[in-house]
C-alpha cells in the first residue's frame, strides 16, 4: 500500500510539472509521459505514447528526419551522455510542430550499462519569438543608426559649406565697406567735416567687430570638424607663458599673477593655448578696474582628472546667469564696459568638451570669477 | 591703363571693388605702375600664353608676379595655378594666391599645385594696405627671377 501510494504521489507530482517529462528503455521506446507532455504533444492519453519510438513519434520523426544515430537526445539512451539541446524542433500529433529546449538524462542505476533514460523539455516558442523579435528590432535600429548617421554627415557636410562661403563672401563686402570708407576719410576729408569723419569712424568700427564675429564664429565651427592631435602638454609652461604675454601687454596696469604646480595632461597643444588665452585673457580684462588686480590658476586631482582653475578678483558676474556664460555670442557686460565677441569662454567649453573634459564657473559680483575645467588624467588614460 | 605688353603685375580679381582697393593699396607702395588687371582665370590663362585678346603678346613676357584670387568665375585661381604649373614656360612663373578664404583645405591645395605664397585678405583695409605693400616689396624688389633667357 505504502508503495502504491508512494507511486501515486510521484504520479501526482510529476504530473503537477509545466515542463514535460518522460522517459524510455534502451530501444528508445516510451515507458512514461507526464500530462504536459502529453499537453505538448497533442495527445489525450498516456496509452497513445508508451511504447512507441519517441524519436519517430516527435523529434524529428518526419519526412526531413535526422536518423536517430545521429539525434542528439538519443544520444542519452544510446551513448550515456547527458545532453542539452536547446534549438529542437518537435512535432505534435496533428503534424504541427514547435521549438523545444531539451534536456537528456541517462539512467544508470542498475549498473554502468544504460537502461533508460529520462527527458525533459519545454515548448520555448515565445522565447524563440522574443529573441527574433529583438534580433529584428536590433538590425533595426542599426539600420536607423545607420541612416542617422548619414543624416548627420551630410548636415555636417551643409556646414562645411556654410562655413566657406561665410568666410568668403561675408568678408568679401565687408573689406570693401571698411576699404572705401578709408578713401572717404584720406581724400574727401574736407568736404565730410569732423562730424562726417566721426560717422565714419563709428562705420569702420562695427565693420572691424563685424570682422571679428566672422572670424570667431568660423574659428568655432572649425573647432567641431578639427581633428585633436594629442600629445603630452606641460600645462604649466603653457599657462604661465599665456599669462605672461597677456600681462606684458598691460602695460599700465600691475596685476598680480600666481601660477601654481599643474600637472601634465594628454591633449591637442594649439587648442589648449587657446583654451588658457581665453580663460586667462577674460581674468586679465574682467580685472581691469582693481588696482590691485590678482590672477591665479591653480590644479587639483581627483577621481582620475585633473582640475585646472583660473581666478581673479575681478568685476565677476551675477551667479543667476551662470547657464549663460558659456554660451555662444552670450555675454554678461556690456560691450562699452568690457569689449568682446562672446565666443570666448562658448570656444573654452568647445575645445574641453572635445578632450573629454567639462567646464564650470563660479562668481560672487564685484569679488571675482573662477573657471574651472576637468581634463582625463594621465594616469587614467594608461589604465 | 598700363600697357599690358609690359606688365609686372598681373592681378586676377573678379570683384571690381577688391580689385579697386588692391591696386589702391599697390599703388599707395608704387607698385601699380605696371599693373595689368583681368577679371576672370581664362582671361588671365589667355594673357600669359598670348592667346585670343592678347594674341600679340610675348609669352616669354611674363610678369614679375602673379596675384592670384582663389574664386573666380569661368576658371577659378587652383585651376588656373594647376594650368600654369603643367607647362614648362609658365612653371617657375611666382605666383601669389590673395583670397578672403582662410580655409585650411584651400591654403594646403594651393601649396600642394605649387603656390608660392597665400595672403588672406584681411577686413581691416590698413592691414591689407600693409598686407599688399609686404607683397608687392618681396615679389617686385627683393624676389630674384631667372633670366628670361633661361626660363
């Protein structure tokens, strides 16, 4: 009674499984199904499987069959290996069939020969849909990179050509403004007056910033299409040779310059000197008005980049309009204050951004201004 | 108008105002007295090889400098540079590309087909005075050609 029971309870259990199970004696042959395997395989009742050819009767039993020398779960009751397949392909008994993983087990326990063998498998239909599904959608997306990217070359390519022709013909006209307004002053001078000649010097003025626009805006573009030719750049000479240039041209002016320890960084020479020209060039202008002018640039590290800082204590500016200061042709003086193109410290945030870097800003008005950028260590680099 | 059989100066430029202000500024140095304009690179391709308008000109005649313009209608200045330096009376002929484009890819081709000098057109007309005088000083009085009998 005990071990009818004991039957029963497997019974119970092994039928109570979503995965199929059964199991077969050396020939192959079917000794017992559970119920989902007879769910998956289109069968009523246990009596339609056992004893038949499980191979012949779903794993490949049809016209384009593997023989069942070479079927890989047959290998477990043939060879007395276990097995995994998990691209089967099994048919059920109205002749349709479906994707299945398998899992083959030999059955030793009477000894080293194999007796039978016990399969399990489970119909992997929608996973196999899934994976199709998110391998379609994957080509798919590739194919919209793809023409994404194109997209992209070509606007490039627009700019490109934009920017030519605002480098020729802008200045073209121009030239010839600001060259005609000369003859105007050098041969016609006593028929304009001092007030026609002060008109006309307020004309060349604004064709001479106009120039200036042009220029920067060009080199800002140009910036986005350059290649960065890195090499190791001791930023210490270069800020120092910077600031010293800038401060010589100063010539009524003493401003106090301190130049701390910067470390070396991996990075394009020409566009970093721009980088500290802007920066240190904005510290020497916007300290203008103190007597006591002070600017400093030092360096930290942390987090695998380096910190470089240039402060001053100078006019500074008003912390709510700190989003704007990088921005291109955005400026937060005025021109008669403090001259300037605002593109500056919008090509500073260009040229960072384009080695990997970041930048920011901080300022109390009337105290000061300190800019920082981050460059990629060297160290972390070589890691 | 100079006479153009005797011509030092050939200058290539299809803006007439440009052209205005670039012999102005040649002239401010003394330069300009042998100046012979043209408007467009076939016209300056005719001119140095006597061909159609100046078919009665000496093609070993060539002037001490060409100012070259990089854009210009018909044949533009790069093509015009190529034509000059494909042949052999025209090969060693100094020839100075003065043009608005700072453009990289144009300085390169134009040094790459055998340029002898760029200048970029500066805005500021003072600075373009200075930039013309510089030119027309090195190419008309320092600069030393072959003779013409060894061209």
């Amino acid at each position: 009674v005990n071990e009818r029971e004991g039957r029963q309870r497997l019974r119970f259990l092994l039928d109570a499984l979503a995965e199929a199970i059964y199991t077969v004696d050396a020939d192959g042959r079917c000794t017992f199904c559970n119920t989902a395997c007879l769910d998956l395989l289109g069968f009523d009742r246990m009596e339609q499987v056992v004893g038949r050819s499980m191979h012949e009767l779903m794993h490949q039993g049809r016209a384009d069959a593997t023989a069942e020398a070479a079927c890989p779960i047959c290998r477990s009751h043939r060879c007395d290996e276990r097995v995994h397949v998990d691209d089967a392909t099994l048919w059920r008994a109205d002749g349709s069939s479906f994707a299945a993983e398998c899992w083959a087990h030999p059955l030793t326990w009477h000894g080293p020969t194999v007796i039978a063998a016990v399969v399990t498998f489970l119909d992997v239909t929608r996973r196999r849909e899934a994976e199709e599904e998110s391998l379609r959608l994957n080509l798919e997306l590739e194919a919209r990179v793809c023409d994404r990217t194109a997209q992209l070359e070509s606007a490039n390519r627009e700019l490109e050509a934009f920017s030519y022709s605002v480098s020729h013909d802008l200045r073209a006209p121009l030239r010839a403004i600001d060259g005609f307004a000369e003859i105007l002053a050098a041969d016609h001078s006593q028929q304009l007056g001092d007030e026609g000649l002060r008109v006309l010097g307020v004309i060349r003025r604004n064709v001479g910033k106009m120039g200036h626009l042009i220029d920067g805006l060009l080199q800002f573009s140009r910036l986005g299409r350059k290649d960065i030719h890195a090499e190791l750049v001791d930023m210490g000479a270069l800020a120092s040779s910077v600031l010293e240039e800038l401060v010589t041209q100063e010539t009524e002016r003493h401003i106090e310059t301190r130049v701390g320890d910067l470390p070396p960084v991996a990075g394009d020479p020409v566009l970093l000197h721009q980088v500290w020209m802007n920066l240190l060039g904005n510290a020497v202008k916007y300290s203008g008005r103190r007597r006591d002018a002070v600017v400093q640039v030092d360096a930290s590290e942390s987090g695998g980049e380096v910190v470089y800082t240039v402060r001053d204590n100078g006019v500074g500016f008003d912390m709510t309009y700190v989003d704007k200061v990088f921005g291109v042709f955005q400026r937060l003086h005025k021109e008669s204050e403090f001259p300037g193109t605002g593109l500056g410290l919008a090509l500073v945030q260009r040229i960072v951004a384009r080695h990997h870097g970041r930048v920011w800003a901080e300022s109390v008005v009337d105290e000061g201004a300190a800019f920082h950028f981050a460059l990629p260590g060297i160290r972390s680099e070589v890691d | 108008m100079p006479n153009h059989m005797e011509a030092e100066v050939l200058l290539v430029e299809d803006t007439p105002e440009d052209a205005e202000l670039m012999i102005r500024a040649l002239r401010k140095g003394g330069f300009a007295n042998r100046l012979h304009h043209v408007e467009d690179g076939a016209a300056a391709l005719d001119f140095l090889f006597a061909r159609g308008a100046y078919a009665d000109r000496d093609v070993s005649d060539l002037p001490k400098v060409l100012l070259l313009d990089l854009k210009l209608p018909k044949v533009d200045g790069l093509e015009v540079l190529r034509e000059l330096r494909a042949d052999g009376r025209t090969r060693s002929l100094p020839v100075v590309m003065i043009t608005s484009s700072r453009e990289d890819r144009d300085l390169q081709e134009a040094y790459r087909i055998g340029a002898n000098s760029y200048v970029v057109k500066p805005v500021d007309f003072q600075q373009f005075v200075d930039a013309m005088t510089s030119v027309g000083m090195f190419w008309l009085l320092v600069n030393q050609v072959p003779d013409r009998a060894a061209r």
